[in-house]
C-alpha cells in the first residue's frame, strides 16, 4: 500500500493570527498568487510542453507550483495526451509529405482544418498543440528555438 504524506498540520492558535491579520481593509489586489489563473494569466507564458510532458518555462515558480500541485504530469493525463499529440504528429507528417502531392487539395485542407481547430483555446490540449506546432513537432527544440 503506497504511503500517503500528509500536508503540514497549522495549529489553532497560527490560524487565529493568520485570521485576526486579515480585515475588510485588507488590500488581496497585492496578492501574488502562486498557481496560474487561466482567466486572468496567459498559460503559455508559464508552461509549455515537450511533446505530452508539460515543464515550467525557465524553470518559473509558478509554472512548475501549477504543474506539481494541479497534478499535470501525472502518468493518465500525460497518456491521453501523448494519443493526442500523436494524432497532431501525424497530421502534420502527412501535410508534410502532402507537398509532394498536390493532387488531393480537399484532404490537405481537411488535415489544415483539424490543426487549426487543435490551436483554438476551446480545444482540449490546445497548449500543447500550439507549443508542438510552433517547434515543428521537434522534441528536441522550444518553440522560441525554432529556426
């Protein structure tokens, strides 16, 4: 049986401080928060991907607090990921040999179609679609590495 680490237990008394520091004129505006708020941060600047894996962009804090502590490289999420990041791949593969054969205008546009729908910020994934994309489905390059 796999051994669960409890968190730090605060005592009453530290609460009550914490508490009793906080009023209605407490300015929370100053907070720095630690996780990324996708409705207020943008993602991308905090996180990208190698291929399904997810990593803190120049090791930032709080890219890698989201990632740790909203569990996003957890071994499930990174297997559904990868079935979809193969998908794109061989979307992409196949626009790229589809440059030698430019007789079958309606399946290239349907293959740009499906990648352009994998960018859009409704779609699941979309981060690690757009960071794939931009390096060229190049493991081995950041997107702003790309040459």
């Amino acid at each position: 049986m796999p051994v669960v680490k409890l968190p730090q237990i605060v005592n009453l008394p530290q609460i009550v401080n914490l508490l009793s520091s906080l009023s209605h004129h407490t300015d929370l505006s100053i907070e720095q928060p630690l996780f990324i708020d996708p409705a207020k941060d943008d993602p991308e600047q905090y996180i990208s991907f190698r291929e399904e894996v997810p990593y803190p962009i120049d090791g930032n804090e709080r890219g890698h607090a989201t990632i740790e502590q909203l569990g996003l490289n957890r071994k499930e999420l990174r297997e559904v990921r990868l079935d979809h990041y193969r998908m794109l791949r061989t979307l992409h593969e196949l626009l790229e040999l589809a440059k030698d054969f430019p007789d079958d205008a309606a399946t290239v546009e349907k293959a740009r179609a499906l990648l352009a729908q994998a960018v859009q910020s409704s779609a699941q994934y979309a981060g690690m679609a757009r960071a794939a994309i931009a390096c060229g489905f190049r493991n081995d390059l950041r997107p702003a590495e790309n040459p």
